[in-house]
C-alpha cells in the first residue's frame, strides 16, 4: 500500500476502535464537564483573565489524559500486527490525525459548556475558536510524540511528564496570550505573531516526529 492508503487504514481503524469503545472520548468528556461544573459549584472568581487561565488548564490535562494513551496503551501483538502492514511514518502520521481530530471536538465541546456555565463570551469569538484549533494541534502534535517516546521506556507516565514540561509551557504562554487578545478584543492583526509562532511550533514538532518515529519504531 502507499503512504497515503496506509494512513487512511490506519485513522480508520483508530476510529473504528474508538467507536467500539468509546473510552477516551466518553473519560474525557466526563472529566472536562465535572471539572468545569466543579469550578462553577466552587463560585471561581469568574473574570476573564481567570476564565482563560482555568480554561486552559482544563484542556492541558485533557489532552493529557485523551493523547496519551496513543502508544502507551497498544498491546505488544497489535503493535507487531502494524508493524508488518504499515511504515513507521503512516502510523504516526495516522496517529496525529486521530488524536488531531478527537482534541478539536472535545475542545469545542468544552469550550461550549465552559461559556454556557459560566456566562463570558470573549470579545472575538472567531479568534478565541482560531485559538483553540491552534491548541488542540499543538497539544495532539507534542503529545503524540511524547507518547511514542514514553512507550519505549519502562515507567511511560512519568517519562512522558518529565518530557512534555519543558515543551508545552511555551506552548500554553503563547495561547494564554492569543487567547487572552481575543477576550480583550483586540485588532487582530496584533495576534499575528502569536498564531505564527504556534503554527511554526506544529510545523517544526511533526518535522521531528516523522524524523525521529522510525527509529523508535524500529525497536
């Protein structure tokens, strides 16, 4: 098969299985809309600034909880069964895909029950969702990764805190910022380089990622 149909394969058996189960969407959906209503239930101080900080600290651990498990829950055999019928770049490529697409519909989902709860619409709508498509992409991108990594060591969940620490801060300072233009609303044009210093972050972690998988693969 070619790079492209092996890709395809793969995403839809991700999907597939997610489906079946259901497991990652329906945990992290259960743990974003308790966690929010929590913080509703607890009177947060509700001002922007807050709002913005919280909501990202929500969508970081879910991320966490959701992308993690990409590698570190495959069984031996399954990742044998791959390992004959696809190359190392069609699988964390697929991989990215997925964890791309579940991270923007649960961070939709969240954001939408994060506004209803707690009542504050930013300024700019469009740049605060431009925002979080930006995020849930850096998020899946640094995460997947990190996961293949961790996968390979003994103890994965605390390689993969360690590893991701020193990656996703700049990662979260730089939405805190775009996101926090869109609630002041902003011109837009003053989160031009914001948005490109994220998008110039996702570009350079898959560039990485395609380098380095089939190496990690291959072990």
């Amino acid at each position: 098969m070619t790079l492209l149909n092996q890709v395809k394969f793969l995403v839809k058996k991700e999907l597939l299985l997610e489906w079946r189960s259901k497991y990652a969407l329906n945990g992290v959906l259960l743990y974003v809309v308790s966690t929010i209503f929590v913080c509703f239930l607890s009177r947060v101080s509700a001002n922007p600034v807050t709002w913005n900080a919280l909501f990202w600290i929500i969508m970081l651990f879910a991320s966490i909880n959701a992308v993690s498990k990409s590698f570190l829950q495959e069984s031996k055999g399954r990742q044998l069964y791959i390992y004959t019928i696809a190359s190392p770049h069609a699988l964390i490529i697929s991989k990215t895909i997925y964890n791309i697409l579940l991270m923007m519909l649960l961070t939709v989902i969240a954001l939408g029950f994060y506004i209803m709860v707690f009542g504050i619409v930013p300024a700019d709508l469009g740049l605060y969702l431009v925002a979080t498509i930006l995020g849930s992409l850096s998020f899946s991108s640094i995460f997947t990764m990190i996961s293949a990594i961790s996968s390979k060591a003994g103890n994965g969940g605390m390689l993969m805190a360690i590893l991701s620490f020193p990656v996703i801060i700049p990662v979260l300072i730089v939405l805190i910022k775009l996101t926090k233009n869109a609630i002041d609303g902003l011109d837009r044009s003053v989160s031009l380089d914001e948005i490109g210093m994220l998008l110039v972050i996702n570009v350079l972690v898959f560039a990485v990622s395609l380098l380095l998988f089939p190496y990690l693969w291959r072990d």
